[in-house]
C-alpha cells in the first residue's frame, strides 16, 4: 500500500511529467524522421515478402558479421586517440571477435534450427514419438509459412540458450587464438 502511494506521489510531481513528456517528444520526432511509405509495385511486394520469410536468424548473423567487418576495424584503425601498437591490436581483436561470433552464431543457430526442423515432424505411424517432441498439438500442415516461421523461431530460441554457453566455451577462446594469430602475423610482416 505505502509503494503504490509513493508511486502515485512521484507520478504527479512536475518533475516526472515534464521528463515522460520530454521523452514522449523525443521519441516522436525519432519516429518523425522514419519516411512513411506504401508500397505498390508487385515485385517489391514479393521481394519483402521472400527476404522476410526465406532469410533466418543465421542468415541474418551473417549479414551482420559482414557489415561489422567492412566498417569496425576501419573505425578502430582510425582511432588516434591511442598509440599505434594498442591501434594495431585493437583492429586484430575487433576481427577476430567479429569473425568468431559470426562463425558460432551461424552455425549455432542453423543447427539449432535444423534440430527443431528434425524434431517437430508431424506425428504418423512411421514417425517416431521423439521426432514430434516440437510438434504443436494443433498442427494440421507442415509445409505451411506458419509452420515453417514456428520452426525457425523455436530454433534461434534454443540457439539463444545454446550460445549464453558457447560464448565462454568457443567465441572467447577462439577469439583469444585469433586475436594472437593476427597479432604475430602481422609482426612477422615486419621483420
């Protein structure tokens, strides 16, 4: 009773609504900034529709791991703030983290998808009750685009899982290799 109270009091201070409405404003003019559009050409349309259905999670980290290796060393690189040595070693261990991140979350989340895709079988008298174990109980179609995004949802969820482990079993070791990797090599140029 005494929370809701203090709640209510601070909730009603000017402070409070002067700071909600500021942000409420902030975030309009962000969304404001965002062009509006409506698309009616059929080969847009159709081109949205099978990127969104066609590219999952992993095909996504892939994408993503390409975008960060074309721009984080350059910034990195550029950064004059820092000597040239902490430069140079920060650029191998920008690449080397983004490479191995980019290697274990695809992998991970393709197999993670495709372990649900071999365990959620429709139920049949030549399936086996373990091949059903992600099956929905309501499901009539297995080939339909519900079905299919179920599939890969569930997939990266399990990936999600499966990497809060694999970030200190793999990505943090093989970064560490890389990183040393790049380093020695790039002072083997050198000499």
């Amino acid at each position: 009773m005494a929370l809701s109270g203090i709640r209510t009091y601070i909730m009603n201070t000017p402070l409070y609504k002067g700071a909600v409405s500021a942000y409420r404003g902030a975030k309009q003019k962000g969304l404001d900034v965002v062009p509006e559009s409506v698309y009616s050409n059929e080969k847009i349309i159709k081109g949205i529709k099978t990127t969104g259905e066609k590219i999952s999670s992993a095909e996504q980290r892939l994408i993503l791991g390409a975008s960060a290796l074309m721009s984080q060393p350059f910034i990195d690189a550029s950064n004059k703030n820092v000597d040239e040595k902490t430069r140079k070693v920060s650029v191998a261990r920008t690449i080397a983290k983004i490479i191995a991140g980019t290697f274990t979350g695809y992998f991970i989340r393709k197999g993670c998808i495709k372990g649900i895709k071999a365990l959620s079988q429709m139920p049949g008298k030549d399936v086996p009750k373990w091949k059903t174990i992600f099956t929905p109980k309501n499901a009539k179609d297995n080939t339909s685009d519900a079905f299919l995004q179920y599939r890969n949802a569930i997939g990266t969820v399990v990936a999600l899982v499966v990497m809060m482990f694999t970030n200190f079993l793999i990505d943090a070791p093989l970064t560490k290799f890389l990183t040393n990797t790049f380093i020695k090599h790039g002072e083997d140029d050198k000499k």
